[in-house]
C-alpha cells in the first residue's frame, strides 16, 4: 500500500523538531500501530480512539499521523474541534469532506450537501436534522468518500473529538457502525476523563468491534531523563531530570517547556512554562480553570467544598477536576506542583474576577470562624468591601500583625481597612494605626497622619490613649506647637470629666491615672511641657514588683520610670527598669513599648548599672526572632551605644551609633537625634578622630531637641569636642547650659550627664580654680541616692586641690570606684593622673608601673589622645616596655610579697598559701593588700601573669 518512503527527520539541533521529539517520546507503540495499517496491502475499517490528558501530545501525534500519510501519498483529511464550535452544526464534518485533500469532483458533491445541512440547522434541533437526513449523509457524503478508500487509502484525523458538535458525532458513529467493509482508518483523540465520568459519545465508541483505544501516559522517568540529555546533555540530565519531573509530572508539553526555558537561559522567570501551564487550562474543561483560580486564590489548604463554594459548583466535580489535574502533571496532592503555578493562574485572572474570588474567599473564612489575619489577607487584595464585618477583620488582622513585628503586612491590612470605612471615627481610628505602623519604619513618613490626626482630636474623634500617643510622637518630630495644643486639650476633658473620660470597659483605665502617668514622663523627657502631676511614691506589688494598672502597661512603666528620676529613687527606678526589660517581647510590638525600653535602658545607665544594662541589651538580641523593625533597631543601637561609650568601648560605640542613625535618620530620630548623636561626637573625641566628630557637630538638628533630655546628651558631648579643640569659652558654655536646663526642670543628675565635672576642667584650663573648686564641692554634697561615679570623678579634680601626698589616696579611691562600675576611659584618665601624683611625690617606680597601666586601659579604649599623653612617641619604643615595666614591678616588692603574690597568681587561696609558707591567713591578707596597692591593681584577678614565674 505504501507508495514511498517517509522523510528523513530534521536534525537534533532543530528547535520544532526537539519539541516534537519531546511531546511524541514513548509514543511509538501507538505510532506503529497507525502504520501497520497503512502498509497493510487489503486493510479493513479501522478506528484509533487515542486518549490523553491535556498536554499529553494528542495534537502532535495525529500532525505525525498526517505527515506520515501525505509521505504515502495517503489522503488526509482533517478536523479540529474545540469547546467553543460544540453549538456549530456539522462544523466537523464541515472541516472533513470539505477539504483541499479530497478531488475537485468530489468536492464538488459533498460541498452542497454541507452547506444545506448546515444552513437548515439550529443548535437546538441538530439530533432531529440527521435522523431525517440520513439517506442523504451516507449517499451524498459518506459513500462518496468510501469509494475513493477503495482506490485511495484515506485517514480521517480528528483531533478532541469530545468538543466535536453533536450533529457531526451522530452521523460519525453511523459512519463507524459500517465501517467493516470500507477501507477506511479513523483516528480520533479525545481528553481523558477520570473514572466515573458519563460520556455517551465515548462509550458509544468503544461498543463498536472497529474501534481500538489507546492511551497516552505521562512519560516515564527514564523518558524524562533521555530528553533532557538529549536536548541539553547529560550534566543537566543528572542535575535535572528530578526536578523537571517533579515539576512536569510527565507532561511532555510542560516538559518540553521547562527544556526551552533551561536552553534560553530563563530558569528563573521560566515564561515558557508559564505559557505552557496556561495553555493546559485554557484547553480543558472551563470549570477546570475556575478551580484552578479557587486554589490559586485560598492556598494549599482549601478542600474541595471550599473550593466548590467559591466557585458555585459542588464537591464532587471539583474532587473530578482535581484528578484531571492530577493526571495531567498540573497538581500533585492537591496541590500545584511548581512553586510559580498559582502566581501564573492569578497573574492570568482579569482584575475584578480575581477581587471577586477574594472576597468570597474572605468571607467564606469569615463564616467558618478562621484566625482574622487568613481573612485578611484576601481582603487586603479584594479591593474596597465596605460590609461591616470586613473592617474588623483588618483591624484584628494589623493590630495583631504590627504586634508581631510585622510593619508591612500591617499597612496592607490597614490601606484596605481605609477602603471599608463607613463613619469619620473609623477613618480616624485607622489613620491613627497608620501612623503606629509607618512609625516603625520611618517616623517622618508617618507625619502627614500625625497632623491628620490633630483635626481628630480637636474634634474629639480619637480614642484619649491614642491621643497621647500622638503628643509623643509630634513631640519626637519637634512638632512642639500642635503637641501643646492636643495637650490642652487633654488636660481640659480630664479636668471636666477626671473619672468617666475614657468610656469604661473590661481592661479600661481611669484617665487621671494615664494622664499622671504621661506627666511625670514629659517632666522626665520634655520638661517645658510637663504639667503639674502628683507627687507620690512609685507604686510596686506585694512582693515588691511593680504593678500594672489598665491596658497601658508601657505607659504606666514609663510614668514609673520617669517619677523615679524626677524624685531621685534610684533603687524603685531600676527596680521597674528590671521589671519593665524582663516584660518585654521584641517579637511582639506594643504602643509605648519603643519608649518604655530607651527609658528602661537609660535608667539603668544613668544609675551606673552598666553591666546590668549590658547584660539587658545582650539577652533582648538573644530574645527575639526574625527582624527588627527600622525604628526598633535604631532604638537598642542608640541605647547599646551609649553603654558602650561609658564602659570606654569606643570603637563599637562609634559602630553602633552609627547604626543607629542607619536604621532611622537624622530627621527620623527628631528631638531624640541628640542620643546617639550625642554618643558618636564623644566617642570620636575621645578616640582623637576630630574631623569625623566635626562633621557631626555641623550636622542640622532641631532647636527642639535642647528643651529635651536628650539635647543635654548633646549639649555634654559638644562640650568635650569643644575642649578638645582648644575652644574652653564654648566647652564651659555647653557645660554651664547642661547645669542650668538640669536645674530648672529639676533633673539635676549627674548620672544624665557629670556636667559640673567637666565646666569644673573648663574653669581650670581657664585658670579658674574657685569655680572649678566650688563644683567639685557641690557635686560630692549632691542630695539624693550615691552616685558612685559622680563621686570618682569629683575625687579626681579634688586632688587637684588637695596637698601632694593627700592625692594618691583621693585618686586611688576614685580609680577603685570607677573600675568597680566599669567606667575604663574615666579609670585611664584617673590612673594617668595617679601616676602623675607618685611621679610629684618621687617615687617613679611606683609612677611608671601606673602609667604603662594607664596606657593600656587608654589603648583597649582606642583613646588615641590620651595614649600619646601618657607615652608620647611610643612608636619609637621610648616609653615602658615591657621587660622595663616587669623589673620596676617586681622591684617595688619585697621577697615576701613577690613570693606571696606568685602564689597567688597561680591559683592557690590564702589559707593554702599560708600552709605552705608555715604564716597566717591573715598575714597573707596583709601582705597582699601591700601588692595590689605598690601595683596599683583592685584584686588578685589583677595581678600581672609575669609574677607566676617569680618566687623570690
């Protein structure tokens, strides 16, 4: 029967044909099948009835067939059809006998037959139009074609046969019933159905004895791999044939896209699957795109009768639908298998159709009681829902979003809360958590709902604890003016109403108590502002721990806090410091809490608590998960930076200062900026790097920022860039101005800034040793708790004015002090001027010994200065070294104490030594008080390693 030979297939390079070769792997068996019948030399009626699912190759495998036949001068005739031509009357036969394949003549025949069916049907009435043309089909179509078989051979390829019209199905089955005796071959594809699915046409099909099915299965792991070593080699066939499976499910359409995707280079956007994905959809069943959108919609989690309902269709047909998927490579357990599949069906979804498919997601987890924020999450891309129920979802959603730390999911939720307002105090409760939110991030990007939210208050439309929150906010931002005023008005409706202003409720506190609380905070923080508050002890439990009062935990402790440096109780206030850094989640964001924290911190810091406040910042990193908020970060940098300048840290002082003003900017930090501006001009200073520090002290800040406490940090840090410029009229001038603001808002605490000390340096590099004098006097008779380093650094200057052999003692007691609390700069400067002392007094020695230890405290501080003060040209070596150091040490002591401290150095207590050495414990105490003092070390800890090897 064959009259020729098939072509010769294009080359492997070939783009079509790699994809040919893709879609048709493992396809042969069907193939032969095909060309067994045409190499047959009498061959009887035959039908291939191919199945496959969507993207299987059905397409590709009849274009082979045609190809082949054309090659063996068979005639072809073909059909497509398609979902949208099923209302089409006799559109496939149409397609069949009416074809450039068939002869002119017979074209001629058939064509005004077609044309009369056609015209003279309705969709509606196609059954009762072939069942009274029947004589005329077979006769005037049908016999003619079969006539030309018996000369011919002829195959009819018809490609989804299950979209063919209903009138062209009909009379094609009365053509299959006689096809015994025609030599004609027959190859239909259709989709492949899960079991169970009526289809009538289909099973009519496999009744007849011609008819034999075949179907189409995903290709095989083994095929995967083949393909792809053939089109991208055998590397990529190792590296990817698991994952292209996994994400094809064997679909040679899907398969060949990936394939395409790899060999352009687009692994990443892979458009070509996307393309081939959709393809799939749009080519089934039209509810299998609408569940395909419901799961990409709802996620992973939904079950087939959420997705029924989204969808108005019942369980049943979608659990049908998904095995289609299933089947077809599109959906593995239920789920799509490629990551980008849902994104690709949601990016192909028309706008409104995909807000649509949101909202009724939202409000079907709405009806069935799921966590606010899985509602919310639809609702914040449904657009505008303006039912009421929708509005509290977001609100519950963000409020429990901006608590975890989470500001963006926070504005999403709350720009869509904006579109379901109804009333002007809904409008004005979700600006005023807009501003909350925007906060985290950026405190001046949040300012144009700050000034929004003054007109709220003026018309009394915001609840009286945001209210108060705005005033610390607009205070922040040096918005000084519309803070006074929403101020006032605070003050007025607690006056006029001091027990009912807040509407009562489960958790609600009385204003009075919120109000005294904000107070004593603006007397602590913003002083000009505060009002008269009442005085009184800080409130603590029964067991001594602070208690909380109403649902403003922050703000009470804040109110805590800032009585307990207003009045000066140093020991309640880092009681509730303690208390209120143990409460804290940085994993959980509260109003306040940004606040409470900064001020919780700095208690413990102007207490002289380093350690303490040290060991807080360390276990809160340690604490929390995830990443901080902007504002959050900017906050503990700022306050850790502070820590670390104190402790003589400066190089990671000046590292997180810096990342203090990263994290939130100059402007963002507001009336706040002088903190950790404050602490990077010092530790530049401090460290000799004068040109980093003068382009801070050149930075604008706000006029506002020295009616702060925080100015006063800034104020006291200018002050010593100023003295360590040689400008001590200005130095004196910041200093003198830190003492007057501390005086008359009565935070006169020289834990907040030592201001006396350092104008009483002023005044003496001017010469002026009363006024220098008459400040160290007052600071040491300074009412109040004992200030341990404010007294170190008063006992310093006073040995300036104490006889020569009074000073060794005073600066001893002073450097005992500060190594106690961990003050290293303060303690190299004490030391230096101890060394000094001994030089005076003749015994250099003892001086050098001194020195060299103030030298290295300096150089573990990075104090760049005060190490060339103490050794001026210690690059050439000329100062102490350390051989020098150890004789001139080792010197000092006697053969008892230089035996007795290498004991001690290498472990043993007093009671083994003085075993060992047939003395008393108490001798040996004796003996070591006169080591630590000839050395000038605190403890045994102390002690040089050097005097282990020296036993006299």
């Amino acid at each position: 029967m064959m009259k020729g030979m098939p072509p010769v297939a294009p080359p492997a390079g070939s783009g079509s044909y790699g994809t040919r070769r893709t879609v048709l792997m493992e396809r042969e068996e069907q193939l032969d099948r095909v060309r067994a019948w045409l190499a047959d030399p009498q061959p009887t009626g035959q039908v291939f009835l191919v199945e496959g699912t969507v993207g299987a190759g059905k397409t590709e495998f009849l274009r082979e067939v045609t190809e082949y036949a054309q090659s063996v001068e068979v005639v072809p005739l073909n059909a497509v059809c398609s979902f949208e031509e099923r209302d089409l009357p006799f559109g496939a036969l149409g397609q069949l006998f009416d074809s450039p394949a068939l002869p002119t003549e017979l074209r001629s025949r058939i064509s005004p037959v077609l044309r009369r069916l056609m015209g003279s049907t309705r969709p509606e009435s196609m059954h009762e139009t072939v069942e009274r043309n029947r004589a005329d089909i077979w006769y005037d179509l049908f016999l003619p074609v079969i006539e030309l078989a018996a000369t011919t051979p002829v195959v009819v390829c018809v490609d989804d046969v299950d979209h063919m019209d209903a009138a062209s199905q009909q009379c094609l089955l009365y053509l299959v019933r006689r096809l015994s005796s025609a030599p004609l071959l027959m190859v239909l594809t259709e989709r492949a159905e899960p079991c169970g699915t009526h289809r009538p046409f289909h099973a009519e099909l496999l009744r007849q004895s011609s008819v034999v099915s075949a179907r189409l299965t995903p290709l095989s792991p083994e095929a995967v791999r083949t393909l792809i070593g053939l089109r991208l080699g055998t590397g990529a066939a190792r590296e990817l044939s698991d994952t292209f499976l996994t994400y094809s499910g064997g679909n040679p359409l899907l398969l060949d896209a990936l394939i395409h995707d790899e060999h352009i280079g687009d692994g990443v956007r892979q458009q070509g699957y996307r393309r081939a994905l959709l393809n799939c959809l749009h080519r089934s069943e039209p509810h299998t795109l609408r569940v395909a959108r419901a799961m990409a919609v709802y996620g992973d989690d939904a079950s087939p009768e959420d997705l029924g309902t989204l969808v108005d269709t019942d369980a049943g047909t979608v659990e049908r639908t998904q095995r289609a998927m299933t089947e077809a490579g599109l959906l593995w357990a239920g789920r799509f298998r490629h990551a980008l599949a849902a994104r690709t069906v949601l990016d192909d979804l028309a706008p409104g159709d995909r807000e649509q498919l949101h909202h009724r997601a939202a409000r079907l987890l709405y009806d069935q009681g799921a966590p606010a924020a899985d509602a919310a999450h639809h609702l914040a891309e449904a657009g505008r829902v303006s039912e009421p129920w929708a509005l509290r979802v977001l609100l519950e959603a963000s409020s429990e979003a901006l608590l975890h730390g989470e500001v963006q999911r926070t504005l999403r939720y709350l720009n869509s809360a904006q579109q379901s307002c109804t009333n002007e105090r809904d409008r004005w409760e979700v600006r005023a958590r807009l501003a909350q939110a925007e906060w985290q991030l950026s405190p001046p990007a949040s300012l144009r709902h700050l000034i929004a939210l003054t007109e709220a208050v003026r018309n009394d439309q915001l609840d009286p604890h945001e209210t108060m929150l705005l005033v610390r906010q607009l205070l922040w931002l040096h918005r000084t003016q519309e803070a006074a005023e929403i101020l006032s008005l605070l003050r007025k409706r607690a006056t006029r109403s001091p027990s009912a202003a807040i509407a009562p409720g489960t958790g609600t506190p009385r204003q009075p108590a919120d109000m005294h609380d904000m107070e004593v905070w603006l007397a602590c923080t913003y002083p000009p502002l505060a009002g008269r508050a009442q005085s009184g002890p800080v409130p603590t439990g029964p067991e001594g721990a602070p208690t909380t009062r109403g649902r403003s935990f922050w703000l009470q402790s804040i109110g805590a806090l800032s009585g307990g440096l207003v009045r000066r109780r140093t020991g309640e206030t880092q009681e509730w410091a303690s208390h209120v850094l143990g409460q804290l989640d940085l994993n959980h964001n509260a109003p306040w809490a940004e606040e409470a924290t900064l001020l919780a911190l700095m208690s413990l810091v102007y207490g002289g608590r380093l350690s303490d406040a040290a060991n807080r910042c360390r276990s809160l990193d340690e604490r929390h998960t995830g990443r901080l908020s902007p504002m959050w970060q900017g906050v503990l940098d700022a306050a850790e930076a502070e820590i670390r300048l104190r402790r003589g840290d400066l190089r990671e002082a000046v590292k997180r200062g810096t990342s203090a003003l990263e994290h939130v900017s100059v402007q963002g930090w507001g009336t706040a900026v002088g903190l950790p501006l404050g602490t990077l001009i010092l530790a530049h200073t401090r460290m000799g790097e004068l040109d980093e520090a003068t382009a801070l002290v050149n930075r604008s800040i706000p006029d506002e920022m020295f009616q702060s406490r925080y100015g006063l940090h800034y104020l006291y840090a200018r002050g010593h860039y100023h003295l360590a410029m040689n400008r001590t009229r200005a130095a004196l001038g910041d200093f003198l101005s830190c003492g007057e603001l501390m005086g008359k808002w009565g935070l006169d605490l020289p834990g907040i800034v030592p201001w006396r000390s350092s104008a009483a340096e002023a005044w003496l590099l001017q010469g002026n040793r009363d006024q220098a004098k008459r400040l160290m006097k007052e600071q040491l008779t300074l009412p109040g708790p004992e200030d341990t380093v404010s007294r170190a650094l008063a006992l310093r200057l006073m040995a300036v004015f104490s006889s020569l052999g009074q000073r060794p003692r005073l600066l001893g007691e002073a450097a005992d002090l500060l190594e106690a609390d961990g003050y290293t700069y303060e303690l190299a400067r004490t030391l230096s001027d101890l060394g000094r002392a001994y030089h005076a007094l003749g015994k250099h020695r003892r001086a050098r010994v001194i020195i060299r230890r103030a030298w290295r405290v300096a150089h573990l501080c990075q104090a760049e200065p005060l190490c060339r003060e103490l050794l001026p040209d210690t690059s050439a070596e000329a100062g102490l070294t350390e051989d020098e150091e150890r004789t001139t040490a080792i010197a000092s002591l006697t053969n008892s104490e230089r035996r007795i401290a290498s004991m001690a150095v290498m472990g043993y207590t007093n009671r083994e030594i003085a075993e060992k050495l047939f003395i008393t414990p108490s001798t040996v105490e004796q003996h070591l008080t006169r080591v630590y003092r000839k050395l000038a070390v605190k403890n045994r800890q102390s002690l040089p390693g050097y005097l282990r090897t020296d036993s006299g």
